[in-house]
C-alpha cells in the first residue's frame, strides 16, 4: 500500500512539474509570436516620425524581448532601459482590453508599468537594471560580465538615433573611444569583475547560459539610468 502511496505521489509531483513547464514554454512562444496592433505602429511614429518601418518594427520586436525577460524575472523589478521601447509599452498600455488579454496569457497576472519615481528605493532601482542587464544577455547569449555588444534593449536607442533616449556604451571610459564621457557604461552594469550571474554562480562559471531563471542583484554599484520598469510589488 505505501508503495502505491509513493509511486502517485511521484507522478503527480511529475505532472504538476511537467505542466508548469509547459505552461512557462507556451507563455514564452506566446510573446516571442505576439503580433501588435498596427495602430501602434502609427502612434509610435507620431512621437519619432524619422523611424522607418523596419525600425519600428525593431521596437516592438525589443518590446518583446522585454516581456520576454519579464516572464523570467518572476515578478521581480525588471527596469525598462528603452526611451522609444518605453514609449511603445505605454501606447500598448492605452490599448486596455488588449494589453489584458495579452498580460494574463504571457504572464498570468497584469504586468504593471512603475515609472521611476514611484520606485520604492533607489536601491531597487539599481537592482531592477541590473536585472534587466542580466536577462537581456542571457536571452542574447552575451555574457553580461564580458559583453561583445550590447542586448537590443540597451542599443536601440542610439542606434534608432533617439534624441531623448538613454546611451549605452561598451566602453565609455576609454578616453580613445568615441562614447567618451557619454551617456552610459555597461560596464557598470554587468559589473565586468567579480560579479555572479544569473545561475547564482561565479559569472566566470562556463554553465552561465545553462541557468534561464534570476536569482537576484549583485553587489556591484550602478549608475544607470532608466525609464521605467515592470514587475515588482
């Protein structure tokens, strides 16, 4: 009799883990395949009328990537480190019922939009963009601690030349470089020594990219800005 006892339990213990990880991966495709609205599309060329269709649609494609790390972060602040993916978050926001909809099946609970004076501590913050640095490089197989370019939410805005967005550099502190003493550093973010990474392990570890999940903020400091971010309590 125990023995039948223990062998149900094992398999409802392996049913219920098999489901969660089914449910996390459909959640995961749902938002890597989203197609937004394309009145979206118009909205966000009303506030940066210079960006082309190709680049629009790498906003929402980095808008993605954003939710995307959301859904790893399990509802830990995840900052928002886009000016023009920031913009395009809010006129999906305004699409109420659709950004419901889309919330509960990506995420199973609504995704709130914190702006950065609502934060609780600056504290907070700084670990919410470290976060952010963590996930977007581990989604583009970059390692956060020696980066060799930056994740698309912390280029796009230089790259789609966003007058009011935030610069990110690899090497800003290089007075031979041409970010000189410019915008951001992520450097400081991804902490380029003695860091630990997302598995909880030393970010020279050669697993890194084996973990998915985040396990917290690191000790290093940052000086970073950001808009905005989502998650959190």
């Amino acid at each position: 009799m125990e023995i039948n006892i223990i062998i149900l339990s094992t398999v409802i213990i392996l049913l219920v883990f098999w489901f969660l990880r089914q449910r996390k991966s459909s959640r995961l495709q749902y938002i890597e395949n989203y197609q937004f609205h394309p009145g979206l599309e118009k909205k966000l060329r009303k506030v940066y009328p210079h960006l082309n269709n190709d680049q629009v649609e790498l906003v929402f494609r980095a808008l993605r990537d954003y939710f995307y790390i959301c859904n790893q972060a399990k509802r830990k602040m995840v900052a928002m480190p886009s000016q023009v993916v920031d913009v395009a978050w809010h006129e999906f926001i305004l699409s109420t019922r659709a950004y419901e909809l889309f919330c509960q099946k990506a995420f199973g609970y609504f995704l709130h939009h914190t702006p950065t004076e609502a934060m609780s501590t600056p504290v907070h913050a700084q670990e919410g963009i470290k976060r952010t640095w963590r996930l977007a490089c581990h989604k583009a197989r970059i390692r956060p601690d020696q980066p060799s370019r930056l994740p698309l939410l912390f280029a796009i805005d230089s790259q789609l030349q966003i007058d009011d967005g935030f610069k990110y550099s690899l090497n800003c502190s290089n007075p031979l470089s041409p970010n000189y003493g410019t915008g951001f550093c992520a450097g400081d973010i991804g902490c380029s020594s003695g860091c630990v990474g997302d598995s909880g392990s030393s970010s020279g570890h050669s697993g890194f990219f084996d973990g998915a999940g985040d396990s917290g903020g690191s000790g290093c400091g940052s000086s970073c800005g950001s808009g905005c971010g989502g998650g959190g309590d």
